[in-house]
C-alpha cells in the first residue's frame, strides 16, 4: 500500500501552532471550521504576495493543475521560470512506501540549474520561527534533486516583507528525517494518543 505525503503536511500540522490531532483530522477528510475573518484576510494577502511576484517576471509557464511530466518537461527545456509545477517521487522510508507530492511557488533558472521559490506571509523562515518552512523547502529541494539528478543550487522564501531569506539545500538525508517525523506524527504518534486502530493503509 502507498501513501500519498505532501510537504504542505507540515504546515497543517505546525500551524497555528503543533497539532498532531488537525493533521490526523484533514487525513480522514474531516472538514476544517470555516476561516474566521482574520485568516480569510491572511489568505487573500498570501495569495496577493505571489501573484504580485509573478507579475515581475517577463517570462514564466504556469503549470498549476499540470502533471510531473510537464514539470520535467520544461526543466528539460531549461524554462526561466516555472510557476506551480509538481514534482512526485515514490521512497521507502521505515518500511513504508511513500508517494511524495509537492508544488513549490517557483522553479527559477539560473546557471546551468535552477533555484526553488516559495512566497510566504512571514516576518521569519527559520527552524525556531516557523519549522514548517524550512521542512516544506528542503522536501522540495530533494524531490528537485530525485527526478532531475541535480540539487537545487539554493532554497529561498520570500517573505511579507519582500526580503528573500535563503535557505541552504540540506540534500536527502535531513529530507528523509523530516519524513520519518511527519510519519511519526501520522502513525505512532496518533495510534498511541488518539486512535489504537489508525493505520497509514486508510489514507
């Protein structure tokens, strides 16, 4: 049995702040409380910040909704930029077959390689601030490296502010151990706080 692990978990399960039981809930489809007033207004922003990002480049091919395959494709064609493209990869990781999925903002061109992008409503990137970015992005950075054989040359978040915070590319290893903790949360964690029967196979 494959699961499917998407990078965007970590911020389900670190914000607002840790919660191994909201991650548990939006794994069994449970609906979330409507966005109170104050988060609807955090969305539009977030979604504002990245829009008006895009706008600054000349050239981009915008893949939202688009397969892996088209990803591959335009890194191929060596693209400037690539907005929204999917990257997947299938690893065993303590005994589990995992079906990775993750969506950076941004796959930029530079050299004879690319950098990875990701816009976030943020004062601060850093482990202390908010761990579910430096996860999410160095996930991204591997999966990057699993379908092109190149490591991104660097990790950036852009930031509220419209300052880029880069982020060192950690490679496979630290990865997989953000993995193993997300599996962690999902299957030990949940089984011995909260459900005695829950099982990676329900999802």
């Amino acid at each position: 049995m494959t699961s499917k692990i998407k990078p965007s978990y970590f911020y389900n399960l670190y914000r607002p702040s840790k919660c191994d039981l909201r991650l548990y809930l939006q794994l069994k489809g449970v609906e979330p409380a409507p966005l109170s007033a104050f988060e609807q207004v955090l969305f539009r922003l977030g979604q504002r910040h990245e829009k008006k990002h895009l706008s600054t480049f000349s050239e981009f091919t915008d893949l939202t909704g688009e397969p892996s395959e088209r990803t591959l494709d335009e890194i191929r064609k060596a693209s400037p930029a690539i907005y929204q493209g999917e990257l997947r990869a299938q690893v065993s990781v303590d005994g589990k077959v995992l079906d990775i999925v993750g969506i950076p903002d941004f796959m930029i061109k530079e050299g004879t390689g690319y950098f990875i992008r990701d816009c976030k409503i943020v004062r601060h990137a850093t482990d202390d601030k908010h761990p579910e970015i430096p996860r999410q992005l160095q996930i991204y950075g591997w999966l990057f490296e699993k379908n092109t054989g190149k490591r991104p040359s660097k990790l950036e978040v852009l930031k509220g502010d419209g300052e880029i915070e880069v982020i060192d590319y950690q490679g496979e290893a630290v990865a997989v151990s953000y993995l193993q903790e997300l599996l962690a949360t999902l299957f030990f964690t949940l089984r011995d706080k909260f459900y005695p029967t829950f099982s990676l196979n329900n999802f």
